[in-house]
C-alpha cells in the first residue's frame, strides 16, 4: 500500500502543497514544494516548475512536456534537483536555475524522489524504493553529472537534509499513507531522527506522538514542521541545547511543506508561499501571478468509449444506451451514428435505462446539485422530465422500467427499494434492506403486468430471501423461507412462475468481512414458485402419447368436419389474435406458495444473476468460485422450458443484459460490447458495436467543479458516521471551494481533495486516479540483483532467485541455463559495454518484458566470458519480498535450532490467506511459532488465521505402522509470538487485535497503523478518478473505538534502529525468537506415548 505515492506518481505532489487563507491573490493558487535561492523562489504548479522573484512578482515556467515536482535548490542557486515524469517513470532530474533542458541522473524504474543536496553540492540526495522489501524507502545520493546512485547507510528514509558539514543527516525515516490525516496519532506518526554518519549514533528530536516532518538544517538547528501544537507549523531544534521551540503561531491551515535558502525559510501554508527570517522571526507572504501555459486547463473534444460505466439495451436490440464520462449515448447496432442525448460537461448523468416501448431513456443527473431522475426522448431531441426523489438526497442506482412504460424502480444508497410513477412524479418506498453488504444487492425486477416487484433482501441470518410487493396494496411478502440462501428473483414472462437461485452452503461465505469466509464453494439451484393455485409446474411429467384421429374419413376419402372447420377459420384466427391481444395478468396465491416451489432441471453452480428471454427461456449468468472482489469472468447459459435442456450461450463476458422483447442481448467482451440475437449462441465478435464515435466536449474546469461537489456529497452520505467525526460538511466545501478557480491542472483537483477530505481526521481516506496526463509508458528492465562496483565494473552482489515455477516469482538470471552466479560481472548488455560512471540501470531502458542479450563472465577483463538470454522485470519487488522472508525464516529455525516456525503475512486479503496455508501448515512438526505481520496491509477481518492458532492439542492416534499422530493434525500445538509494526494497517491492525484478544500470545515491535475501518462501493468520479469514504468502522466488545486513529501497541517495544539494522540485527526478529523459546521452555509440547494396548483376554475361567 503506497497511498502516499499515489498523489506522487500521478501528480508529482505528495511532498506538500499549497494552500492559504483568504484574501491573499484574488483567486489563491496551490501552488506548493517551494524551494528558495538568493533571489527565487522556484514552486511546482500545474504539473510544472515555476519560478518567481523572492519579492514576488509574475512567474516564470521553467519546465514543460513532463510532469514535474519536489523541486530543491543546489547550495549554490545554481542548479534545481527535481522529481520528474517523462517516460512514465518517476526520476531524479537537474536543470540550471535560469531554465533549459532537463538532464536525467537516475535510471532505475523505481520511484526516485529529490528531497536536498550534499553540502558542497557535488550530489543530489534522494528517497527511493528501489532496494525495498516492503513500504519503505532508502536514501541515495547521486552525482550532478550523473553516474551510479550510492546508498546510504541508514536502512530506511524519507525526507531528509545533510547537517552544513555534511557529517550528519536529518531524516523521516517512515512514510505515512495518508498524508493529510489531521490529528492523527496512530503508528505512523513522523519522527525525526538525527545520525551521525559516520557511526550511525542516533538521536531523535524529543517528541511525543505527533507528526513531524519535512527536517532543514540551518546553522545549529533543525527547523521541521509539526502538529504537535495544533494545526502544523514552524518548529525548531536546537542541536546543541538539545530543545524545541514552536517558530510560528498558526490557528490557520496547515504548513504543507519547508525547504532552506541560504538566509532564509520557504514554507507553505495551504494557498500560499512564505519566507520566514530566523534572525527576525518574521514571515513575508510572496505574492505569485501566473500568465503561463496551462494545457490541461483547455476544453477539447474527447473519445470516451474506454470510460463505459453503465449500459442498457433498447427494446428491439436496435442500439445500446451507455453512460460515459457523465453523458448518456445511444450507440446503433449496425446502422446510424452515436447519439449524445445529454452534451452536459458540467454534469453527472449516470445509470441509463431503455423503456419498453422505445420512447424514453432514464437516468440520475445532479443538475440541479443532487441527484433526480431525467427522462429524456430517445432521440434527444425533446424537452426533459425531472423528477425529484425527496429528502434527505441520496446516491441512486439501476433505474428499471416497468415493463408498460409507466413506472420506474431504483435503489438508493440507504438500501431502500422505490418505485416512481413517471406521470405522477412522486416516489414510493417499497422496502429497505437490513445489511450494507458489498457483495449483493437486491435485484430487484418486475411482474410482466407491471404490479408487482419481486427482490431478494437479507434477514436476521445474513440470508437472503424472496420477497415481493404489490403496487396495488402497498404490501410486501415472503416468498420463501428464510432457511436457505434465495436470490436473483425474476417473474417468467407469461406471469405463471417466480424463478430464482436458492443456495443451501452459503453459511460461512455470507461474512464478507471474515477471513473465514473464503474458499467456501457456493453452490445454486434454480427453482420455480408457481404463483396461481390449479396453475401447471414448469416441469410437470411429460409423456409421449399416440394423437388418435378424431374424425373418421368420409367414403369419398374426405375429411369429415373438414368443411366445418374451415367456415370457422376466419373467425377462430381473429379470436386467436385477440387472445395473444390480451395482457398478462399475475395472480399470486400465498397461501401454501412454500409448497409450489419446485427445482428446475439445471445444474448446480455458482450462479450470479438470472434474466428471461422470449417466452419459455431463462438465461443464467455463472461465475467461477474465486475468492471475494477478485475477477471473475462470467458464463452465460440459455434454459428452454420446454426441451427442458441447457445450452451454452456465451463465456468470458463481463456484463448481459436482454432487451425488452426477448430476441436481443447486449454484452461486454474484454473491452468491446455487442449486441447479438438471442435465438442461439452467437459466433465469435458478431454483433460488435462501432464504439469509435463516442466523443464528447469536456471543459476540464467545469469537471472540476461537478466533481470538488460531488465528493463532499460522497463524503457526506457514504461515511460511516452521519456526524462526519463533528465536521460541518457544508461549511467545509465552502470554505475549500475558494480553490477551485486557481487549480493548474488535475493533480491539483486530487491534492485539493486530499488536503480538504483529511478535515475528516479517519483512516482510508484515498484519492487516487482522474484525467491526469500520462506519459508515454517506456518500461525499464531488472535482472532480480544487487550490484557493487569492483574493478570497474559492475559486479553480482546478491542475485534473488525466487521460484522460477511461480510465474509471480520469476528470477531471470536463475532460469536454466542462464545460471549467473554472485561474484559474476556484467559486462554487454545488447552489445553495449557496461562501465561505471554510467549508470547500470541505464543499459536496461525499455527491456522489460523483452528478450535481451547480456555478457556475464567470472573475469572483470571479459575474459571466459559467455552471452545469455534474459527477460527483465518491471518490479523486483516480489523476489525481494520473498527473499526477506526467507532470510528471516532461516534465521529463526537458527536461532532456534530448529524448533520455531516462521510465516509472514503480508495482508489479510488473497495473498495473506496463501501464504499462511502454505507456510504454516508445512511447518507442522515445529514446537512453536513466530508470526510476523509487519508491513501487514490489511483486506479483510483475518479470523480465519487466529481460529487456527489458537486450536488446541485433542488427542493423538497410533496405528499399526507408521508414527503417532495427533488431533487436529495441521496444528502448532506450542507457544505463538506475533511481530507486529507501524507499516502494519487495517486488517493489519484488526489480526495483532484479535491476537491479544484471544491470549494467544505476546506483540513484539511497534505500534499499527490505527486505521480499522472499511472502504467499498463509491461512484466514480466524471473522469475516472475516486475518493473513498469509509462505510463502516469496527468497534471493540466493550462499545469503544479501540484501534481507529490509535493503533495496536506491543506488549514489547522493540525498534529496529540504523546501526542495529546495518550491522546485520533484526531486533524485532532476535526479540520474538526470544520470547518465544522462553515459553517454550515454561510449557513444552507434550505428545503422551500411546497407553498400553488393551487385553481384554487376561482373565480365569471359573
């Protein structure tokens, strides 16, 4: 989890931001990450570098074509460091101070960000996770001209600056995920720590638990920014008084960001950029005025066929209704040209819905600031109907015709079910569902004769079950009986049955939010409530029976009756007509329904949605059993109720839906929809819509300002907390919305975001994603290796080798018959001679992925040398993750000669739930265990894994040959140690929770990250971006918030300090191997020898 680098990557950002108090500019611009000379300020704006006078005045652009931030003068005034993106990756750049072309000094395709310079500005100092194992960065220098990067010798860090003799360095050493988080006290809180270099003696500026970030060094004191006062300000550190002082008085925003000139402070506060005087103690504001290019501010013209969010189908198939980017397109199955029905760049039109007569299309649109339903004229061209939806406003979803055109059913984000009279205009609340659970909706649907609804909704039990409503009396029924698992209820087209899916193993997978809950296989049958007493089943007994003549032949060879039958003809036809004239009515008769359930002949499966198609055919949408917000393609299958059979109909779909009158269905392949005849299968690519004219005008301004209020809407009605922690949402968006009319581009929209939607003080507040330009993608190449330089050459230090049988763990210079062995140099790559100064990762630009030639040799002089065939990696981040893990597992069962196990659990998701089972359970036979969840990023509720610590020793069992073996089997019956750390979150904090909870044992490490709440279920945002608003939030047993905004504290604190670390000691490790074989010690695993087998022969006859 890199939270903090989603803002950084995507906008170049996250090492601060500007912001102000009012009645600075007249339209105050963020500008942020000031960086200060003898005479300019230089700032990061719009995407760009800019620079302006220190006394303030019009701003110059210094950059363009890129994406560039984190700006930091050279000692000099010279020369600016900065972080840019230029070729999709995020690098370490120079420029002169007046301007000019950028010159690249780092080359690896990891996250490089420039945070200051060496004294004598000979190097650039940077933070990057290159080397990391986990969330974590490390410091690097590298030289102005270029060359390789040299790492140093602290294990971790993050913002930092070299003391003036460059013999000491002030440093963040952890990141925080969420930057903004006000008053946040959990583990992640910033220190600061000082070290000297040359021995790594520490020392740490006294603090308690606050956030102290962004160090300069300026003469004896280190000046940083800290909330531990309040909202973050100015504080200083007197290295040799060894005190702290608070500079600056700020009841204001916060100070985002701080850099050192050579007489003097820049920092700014939210909307502004000031220089502060140590000598004077007094701040200048410095008024900026920006006349430059601001490309991402133009309106254009926009393909948005790839920003698909919702679609329907018309009636008859003969076009497709889409919803994209905030407007509503209708898109012809073959002929004609796409439709914009809406042309609102300033607003979100959502959910788009065909009626059944083909004259109207519905949506939700937030013209008017809240969502209402829109009706509109299929061609566009017709004035609209808006129809409001009440109070309080809500978030709204699937608009759904009845099937005579009159009404409309949707949901709401408060689970309730309505339905609206189109002519009346008033809804009505059909019914509310008990639990918010992402996983499931109601699927809600109508009768045929449009007066009744039918959906499935939760009780007591986490159980789904069918119910329906009656428009006529207001009233809502059981269908079925609460005992087993009912949904995705559709009425048969003829009015006669209710189809639905009905599971009776659903159990343990209803708890979405547990662990425990995964790999259950949930199977459903499909069955059928006839609705009418006296009415057939749908699959009553056949039988195929000889049809005897009813009329004999006349002598003549006549047809009897045949005359009659055909004076009749005319007339019976028209009573036929009138017949099929004649609409359907649907009677339910619930008294006894239970009874007229009957199973439909269908295969079991996991079955996730149900539709009819013409008369007498169910369609049913199957998934494959993959664990939970995983994927999964979609199998759809076509049931004749009359052959009784089940045909394939189509595989590897995303989305289905069939049209009104049966014949058509629309669906979603790989990233193409089409339309096809519902008649039989459709051939491969048939029916494939002509997206290509799906274009639209976007005025990226007016985006802004729909999206700036629709987030604090969801901000306001998808929090957990109706209060909003005490926050006054409307005075809240007004007082931030100052902003809008100075944004420079869309990463300043989702810094706006993150500073403003941090007033909320939670955790899992994320912004991420939007129309943020992105670079042409040129992948750098990795060979899973350490390198060190000898004999001027690059040299193998450390290779990872994974498992080559993983294609997740792949090692390219471990493959057969590749076989480079540590100690080997690199000498070509392609061809090319590899030689320092030149950075190594330099060679390997644009190969990952990609078949390369490199020239490896045990001789430095190329002598016995051989040429192999690598494939590089984007990330080897995978091999070094494992390889940690296994340098810790071998370093336990040495430690412990044997005797403890180690697993690591990297989340509580997917990839925590397979690495437990696999490591755990093979290390059955060990006496006891360590489990280690640092850097722990959570998912879900992992119960699962403490219901399987904590089982204990039942019994033991012999048989004839073979060893003893006891009950459960797949257990560690003795003592468990847990490793717990601040880069631990979330479903991190709620494992080390549960696991003091329930006694199992004690915590070694630091504090979690205190961030306990869950996040799902947000409509995106107009141009693909999202914020999250935590929908639920977990309390303790005792009715406190135990773990949000505090963490898990240890039992035993152990910190794992830079000489600690650098000289080979994992502390944290050493400390849980300790305290576990200590327990050891008190209480032994004890496996009794079978008693002696019994004789029940040994007696006397009497």
């Amino acid at each position: 989890m890199r939270a903090r680098m989603a803002v950084v990557i995507g906008a170049l950002l996250a090492l601060g931001w500007a912001g102000v108090t009012r009645g600075a500019e007249e339209t105050p611009l963020l500008a942020h990450s000031p960086t200060l000379s003898k005479t300019q300020v230089v700032f990061a704006y719009g995407e760009y570098l800019w620079s302006v006078p220190r006394e303030g005045g019009d701003a110059r652009q210094l950059t363009t074509g890129g994406q560039e931030g984190a700006p930091v003068f050279s000692p000099d005034g010279k020369w600016i460091a900065f972080t840019g993106q230029y070729d999709g990756n995020v690098d370490v750049f120079v420029i002169p101070a007046e301007g000019g072309e950028p010159m690249r000094l780092t080359w690896h395709p990891g996250v490089d960000i420039a945070t200051g310079w060496t004294p004598d500005g000979k190097k650039v100092l940077f933070h990057s996770n290159r080397e990391s194992h986990a969330d974590f960065d490390r410091l690097y220098t590298v030289p102005v001209e270029g060359g390789p990067a040299e790492v140093l010798p602290m294990w971790r860090g993050e913002a930092a600056c070299f003391s003036p003799d460059g013999t000491r360095i002030a440093y963040v050493p952890n990141e925080i995920w969420q930057t903004s988080w006000k008053r946040y006290r959990g583990g992640q809180t910033t220190p600061i720590y000082i070290v000297r270099l040359s021995d790594l003696a520490l020392e740490k500026v006294p603090r308690e638990n606050w956030n102290d970030k962004d160090p300069v060094w300026f003469g004896d004191t280190v000046y940083f920014l800290s909330d531990r006062n309040g909202p973050v300000t100015l504080f200083a550190y007197d290295t040799k008084a060894k005190t702290v002082k608070q500079v600056i008085d700020n009841q204001g925003l916060d100070f985002k960001a701080l850099s050192a000139g050579p007489d003097a402070l820049v920092y700014e506060q939210f909307g502004g950029i000031y220089l502060f005087n140590p000598s004077s103690g007094k701040s200048a504001k410095v008024d900026i005025r920006i006349a430059g290019d601001l490309p991402s501010t133009r309106p254009h013209y926009e393909k948005v066929a790839d920003r698909i969010d919702n679609a329907g189908i018309s009636p008859s198939g003969a076009r497709a209704v889409f919803e994209a980017r905030g407007e509503i397109f209708t898109v012809p199955a073959e002929k004609g040209d796409v439709r914009n029905l809406t042309h609102t760049p300033a607003v979100a039109d959502r959910d788009p819905s065909w009626s059944p007569d083909g004259k109207s299309i519905a949506f939700f649109s937030d013209e008017s600031g809240e969502y209402e339903l829109h009706i509109v004229d299929q061609s566009g061209l017709a004035s609209v109907k808006k129809i409001n939806l009440g109070n309080p406003p809500s978030f709204f979803y699937g608009p759904l015709w009845s099937p005579d055109s009159k009404k409309i059913a949707y949901t709401d984000k408060r689970l309730n079910v309505w339905y609206v009279d189109v002519e009346k205009g008033v809804p009505v609340k059909v019914t509310t569902d008990r639990y918010d659970d992402p996983t499931s909706t109601m699927n809600e649907s109508w009768s045929p004769d449009s007066k009744w609804l039918t959906y499935s909704k939760f009780l007591e039990n986490h159980l789904r079950t069918v119910f329906v409503y009656s428009l006529e009396t207001g009233k809502e029924s059981q269908i079925t009986d609460g005992i087993s698992d009912a949904r995705y209820p559709v009425f048969d087209r003829g009015g006669k049955w209710l189809i639905f899916a009905v599971s009776t193993d659903m159990g343990l997978s209803s708890g979405w939010l547990d662990l425990s809950s995964f790999q259950h296989p949930v199977l459903r049958n499909i069955y059928a409530a006839v609705l009418k007493k006296g009415n057939p089943s749908p699959v009553e007994p056949q039988s195929d029976e000889e049809k005897a003549a009813e009329e004999k032949k006349d002598a003549a060879g006549g047809d009897k009756g045949k005359e009659a039958d055909n004076s009749k003809e005319g007339e019976k036809g028209k009573e036929g007509e009138k017949k099929k004239e004649e609409p359907v009515k649907v009677v339910i008769d619930f008294d006894g329904i239970g009874q007229r359930i009957v199973s439909l002949p269908i295969k079991a499966a996991r079955y996730e949605g149900l539709d009819t198609g013409k008369a007498g055919t169910l369609f049913l949408a199957e998934i494959a059993d993959v664990p939970r917000f995983e994927p999964a393609p979609i199998t759809v299958s076509k049931f004749d109720f009359t052959t009784r059979k089940t045909e394939p109909f189509l595989s590897g779909i995303r989305a289905f839906g069939v049209s009104a009158n049966g014949e058509k269905a629309l669906y979603r392949q790989s990233e193409g929809w089409l339309i096809a005849g519902t008649a039989a299968a459709p051939k491969p690519g048939e029916g494939a819509l002509k997206l290509d004219g799906m274009e639209t005008y976007v005025d990226p301004r007016a985006e802004w300002n729909q999206m700036y209020h629709e987030v604090w809407r969801i901000e306001r009605d998808f929090l957990y907390d109706p209060n909003h922690h005490g926050l006054n949402i409307p005075a809240a968006e007004k007082k931030y919305s100052v902003y809008l009319k100075g944004l420079g581009g869309r990463a300043d929209l989702n810094y706006l975001f993150d500073e403003m939607l941090g007033e909320i003080t939670i955790g899992h507040m994320f912004i991420a994603g939007g129309d943020i330009p992105k670079p042409n993608q040129v992948r750098g190449g990795l060979l899973g290796a350490d390198y060190k330089i000898e004999n001027g050459r690059y040299r193998f230090a450390r290779i990872y080798n994974g498992e080559n049988w993983n294609p997740d763990l792949r090692a390219p210079l471990t493959q057969p018959g590749v076989d480079v062995k540590v100690g080997d140099y690199l000498l070509e790559v392609e061809g090319r001679d590899v030689r320092p100064p030149a950075e190594v990762y330099s060679f390997f630009e644009n190969t990952a992925g990609k078949q390369i030639k490199i020239r490896v040799g045990t001789n430095a002089d190329g002598k016995d040398s051989r040429e192999v065939t690598v494939v590089p990696l984007p990330s080897e981040f995978a091999l070094r993750n494992r390889a940690w893990e296994e340098d810790n597992r071998r370093k336990v069962d040495e430690l412990s000669g044997g005797k403890l196990a180690y697993v690591h659990v990297p989340d509580t998701a997917v990839g925590g739930w397979l690495n437990f089972n696999r490591f755990y359970f093979a290390q059955v036979g060990k006496q006891a265990a360590v489990i280690d969840e640092r850097y722990n990023h959570g998912g879900e509720v992992a119960d699962y894994i403490i219901d399987m610590l904590k089982r204990p020793l039942r019994n033991c069992a012999i048989s004839r040959e073979g060893e003893k073996f006891c009950s459960p089997l797949a257990q560690i019956y003795g003592p468990k140690t847990m490793i717990i750390n601040e880069m631990s979150g979330s479903g991190g904090d709620a494992l080390p929770w549960m696991f003091r909870q329930d006694k199992i044992g004690p915590l070694v490490g630091t504090k979690t990250w205190g961030g306990l709440v869950g996040i799902y279920g947000y409509p995106r945002l107009l141009d693909g971006g999202f914020v999250t608003a935590p929908r639920v939030a977990i309390y303790g047993l005792h009715g406190d918030w135990e773990v949000e905004n505090k963490g898990i504290p240890p039992d035993i604190e152990v910190e794992n300090d830079p000489a600690s670390v650098a000289a080979g000691h994992d502390r944290q490790l050493e400390k849980a191997v300790e305290v576990t074989m200590e327990a050891l010690k008190k209480n032994p695993v004890l496996i009794p020898d079978h008693p002696a087998y019994p004789n029940y022969h040994n007696y006397h006859e009497k």
